[in-house]
C-alpha cells in the first residue's frame, strides 16, 4: 500500500479492510456499484465483492436509511451512502424517530448497527443546496454517534470503529477534504469513536476544529507561529461521543479557546463545547471563549461570496490575535 493516501482513497480503503474482516458488512446507496461513486469513494468494492455486498439504489434517500434500518436489525452491518449531507433532511423521520429510538424503545433487545456515510461541507461552490455542514442537525438527536475525519488515516480508523459500533453512526466526509493527501494508515488501524487528538501542541492559545477546520487551523497556527503566537489545535474527530477531557486539558495548559466550525453560528456544535468549557473549565480561562463559525445565510454560488461566509486561515488568524491580546 502506498506511504500516502488521498482522503477519498481511504474511505473506499476503510469500507474494503471492514467488508474483508466481516462478511456481514454490507454497502448500500446510489452508484456506489459500477459507477464506483459520485465522489469516487467506493472505487474498487464492486469489483471485489459484487452486487450481493455492493447494492446500487433508486434515487431515494428515505428507501436507502430504511433499507439499511431493516438489514441492521436482522443481523447485517449496513453502510449506507447518502450523496450530499444537505439530503439527510429527505430521509430525517428515519435518523431522527426511528434509528436512535429502536434499542431504546426495546429495552436493548434489538440493535440497529448501521453506518451512515455522507459528503459534507462546502467550499467547493456548488451552491446552497450542496454544500452544507449539518453536523449540528444530528447534535441534537439522542442515540446517535457522530464522527468528522480530518485526514485520511483517520477516515479508515474513524470508519472501522463506526462500522463495528453497535450504535448508529453518522459519518461526514468532507468534500473539500476529498483530494487531500496523508499518510497511509497502518493494518488493523482503529480510531476509537470519541477520543480527541492534538493535531498541533502549543502554549498560548487552544483551537479546536472537526473536519475541514482542521486544516484552516493549522495553517493559522503555522502563520501565528512566525509571529511567536503558539496555538495548540485539537482535532475533536468526533461529536458523539465528545471528548471534552482533551479540550480542558489543553486549556489548562493555554488559559485561552477558539472554536473553529463550518455550522452556521447559530445553533453549531461549537455553542455545546463552549458551554462545557464554560461550566467545568470556567477557572482555567484568562480570556472570554470565542467562536469562528460559519454566518447564518445560505451558502452562496460564488467562490468569493463563500469565502465571506465560511472560516478561513484570515478569519482564524484574526481571532487568535484578538485572543492572544486579551
């Protein structure tokens, strides 16, 4: 296997190291057969493992969650694409009233172990209605897990956990992160759900980011750092479980907290951190918790008009100075 890996390798590569491992995996959505993807990121699987493992589905985001609840609940491990994250709403009575409720509601006697995949995100200027980040509609459904990889090692250990998780799991895949490259991950690599990395160590200032952000903020970090501005960055990988104990401990050892999220600042994920740290970590902070999140308006068409709406390195580095002066 190559040293390095494109970010939508390693999601056909994650789906193909659990299908080998446990026959009862199963992959369902549309053109994930022959067509090998919308986002090429199930290349190779039909090939592999044929249309008994591989289902190709009609254009119907409430047929495939459905389908994919009916297999998990009589002994199959389906991984269920839907195309855009923005459709997720098509199908939400499944993801919202049923999935999460189901081991709830039969006092743990019938399970639902089901992945959902899902390309997340904007950037790439495909209009409102495609370039979302959603993360926050599932943050607020009890009973479900959600994971966020940032890098292509994470994808396959983020996805092999998530795959093997009794539990439901909502995947986002970044589709501004699809054709970036890192290393390989290594055989048997598993990232447990819900345990926080620090992507970068630092002294001055805690940034925490998911998915997409990460990038921006390391990229702000490595700017900062010429300046003698020296900010951790903590990749959080996942919502649910969250891994608030990496994130006080990193504030213990800076005193300062930048929340960088692609959700609409209203209603984000960011909101939740900030008030842990607020509640459990109030006398670790030496200056007030800042968010940089996405403006509450539709995601724009035009490359520059997103750019206003989304985070960037300019409007991360802008935050950590404002910060880092407190």
């Amino acid at each position: 296997m190559a040293d390095v890996i494109t970010y939508r390798e390693a999601v056909a590569e994650g789906l193909a190291r659990e299908m080998r491992r446990d026959p009862s995996v199963v992959c369902l959505g549309e053109d994930i057969g022959a067509a090998e993807g919308v986002f090429k990121t199930t290349v190779g699987l039909f090939k592999e493992f044929g249309p008994e493992r591989v289902w190709d589905t009609p254009i119907s985001e409430q047929a495939i969650v459905g389908a994919a609840m009916g297999a998990a609940m009589t002994g199959l491990r389906p991984v269920a694409e839907i195309m855009f994250s923005d459709f997720l709403a098509c199908c939400w009575d499944y993801l919202a009233n049923e999935i999460p409720k189901v081991r709830y509601m039969t006092g743990g006697q019938v399970t639902v172990p089901l992945v959902v995949r899902t390309a997340n995100g904007g950037g790439l200027g495909f209009g409102a209605q495609h370039s979302q980040a959603v993360e926050n509609w599932a943050l607020a459904v009890p009973g479900l897990k959600i994971a966020a990889p940032s890098t292509p090692a994470d994808v396959v250990g983020l996805l092999a956990a998530a795959v093997r998780s009794d539990d439901p799991v909502l995947f986002f895949e970044h589709k501004g992160l699809f054709a970036s490259r890192g290393p390989a991950a290594p055989p048997d690599h598993l990232v447990p759900l819900g345990e926080a990395t620090v992507a970068r160590p630092g002294t001055d200032l805690t940034v925490v980011a998911l998915a997409s952000t990460v990038p921006v903020a390391l990229a702000a970090a490595e700017a900062l750092a010429r300046d003698g501005i020296f900010a951790e960055v903590v990749d959080l990988r996942c919502l649910i479980p969250l891994d608030i104990r990496t994130v006080l401990e990193s504030v213990g050892r800076t005193s300062r907290l930048l929340i960088v999220e692609e959700n609409p600042y209203q209603g984000g994920w960011g909101g939740t951190v900030a008030s842990l740290v607020a509640d459990e970590g109030f006398e670790l902070l030496d200056a007030p918790i800042r968010r940089v999140a996405a403006a509450c308006v539709p995601l724009p068409f035009a490359d520059p008009l997103e750019q206003r709406v989304m985070p960037t390195v300019d409007k991360v580095t802008a935050a950590v100075r404002g910060l880092a002066a407190y």
